[in-house]
C-alpha cells in the first residue's frame, strides 16, 4: 500500500511540476541544424557543435509545489564552451511554440557573438548589444521573447538580500540599461532563457573582429551589404 501511495505522489508531482507550457515544448532536435547554420552565418567557428545541455543549480524563488516535490532547483540552461554550444534539450518557456523556437535561435545568434569577460551580466548584456547590431531582422522578435521573459521574472520587491540584488541586476541588463551587479552568476538567480554562459574563457571571432572595446555599444557593420541582407535573410527565415 505504502509503495502504490508512494508511486501515486511521484506521479502527481512529476505532472504537477512539469513547465507550465510543456504543450508548446520545442525540442533541440528539431531546430539544431538551423542552429549550427545561424551561429555559423553568424560568424561563430565551424567547429563548434551543438549538444545537450546538463542540468545545474540555479536560484530564485520556487513555487510551494516545486518545494514539496523536491524539484525546481535544476536547470538545463546554456553554456558556451570552446568546442560545444549545449543548449537545452528543449524549451517550453513559453505558450507559443514560435516563441519557444526563435528562443532557440536567439541562443544561437547570442552565443556567436558572446566574449566571456568573467563577468555573466556584462558579458551578456554586451553580446545581445552586438548580435542585434549584426542581426537587425531579428530585433522584433528579440523584443517579443524579452518581454514575455522580464513579465515571468520574480518581483525583485519580493525578494531579499543578494537574491533581490542579484533579480535586479538581471532585469536593468535585459532592458538594454547599464547596472552593477558584475558579481552575480547564473545560480543567483531564477534562469535567464535569453541568456548564455561560458564554460571557459572564450572569445567568439564574431565579438573580436572588430577590435573594439567588448561592453561598448556595438556598431560594427558587416563588410558589404550584400553580407548584411544574406545574415538578416538567414534570422527571419530561420
């Protein structure tokens, strides 16, 4: 009795816990091949492979149902390494599965042109500045998964101490705003799904070629505007 009772409970948390849009789930899969070709196009190395992403700690506040079954402490959350972009086996971030797929490509364009500086906030408000400059066709659908991002964010109100400091920080950063807060990591807070982290210090082609400062606002152009069209053509079919 007590082993069908115990059975019963896992099963009702594991439904209970799973993403609150698991229905419009995208899987890597199924978009890794427009993946490799975007942050190849993108001016990432043609070694570089995309593969699944482990799971790792992360913060924030967790929902009581994620308390009592144990769960919501982990994540599959991007890391950038020299040879290997894991990403997440899949993205179910949020209920429309266009979203959750240009997700996916945002990670891509991102982590081409990503410059790990050791610092995670800094590092990634940078790369967005920079990819957007390179990608301008992708600029509206950057804006649509920002903003559905910053609305499911915890209220930084709510929190307290390094945890409240730390969600800020996150926030100013994803408004395109300059902010301290260069101390942070990914385990301080809820997961960013817009963002990447490095696994080593690494600089991608596409964020040094211009040789300028990396955490300026980045203007670099491409060489020619038949470059431009063919890299912009690539994000909006993608």
């Amino acid at each position: 009795m007590e082993e069908m009772v115990g059975r019963w409970w896992h099963a009702a948390m594991t439904r209970l816990t799973q993403p609150a849009h698991a229905q419009a789930a995208v899987h890597l899969p199924d978009v890794q091949k427009s993946i490799g070709l975007l942050f190849r196009a993108a001016g990432g190395p043609g070694s570089l492979r995309v593969a699944e992403a482990g799971t790792q700690r992360t913060g924030g506040p967790r929902p009581w149902l994620h308390r009592m079954a144990g769960s919501g402490e982990r994540a599959a959350l991007p890391v950038l390494e020299p040879e290997v972009l894991a990403l997440p086996p899949s993205i179910a971030a949020f209920a429309d599965p266009k979203l959750n797929r240009d997700l996916y490509l945002w990670l891509a364009l991102l982590s081409a042109h990503y410059a790990h500086q050791g610092q995670w906030i800094a590092d990634n408000r940078a790369a967005t500045r920079r990819a957007l400059a390179a990608f301008p066709g992708f600029s509206a659908r950057y804006a649509r998964l920002c903003t559905g991002h910053r609305a499911q964010r915890p209220d930084p109100a709510a929190l307290t101490g390094r945890a409240a400091g730390a969600e800020r920080a996150v926030q100013t950063a994803l408004l395109g705003q300059p902010g301290t807060g260069n101390d942070f990591g990914p385990a301080d807070v809820a997961p960013v799904w817009l963002w990447v982290q490095a696994g080593q210090a690494l600089l991608s082609p596409a964020a040094t070629r211009s040789g300028a400062p990396l955490d300026e606002d980045a203007s670099r152009a491409p060489k020619s505007q038949d470059a431009q069209r063919r890299r912009t053509k690539m994000a909006q079919d993608g």
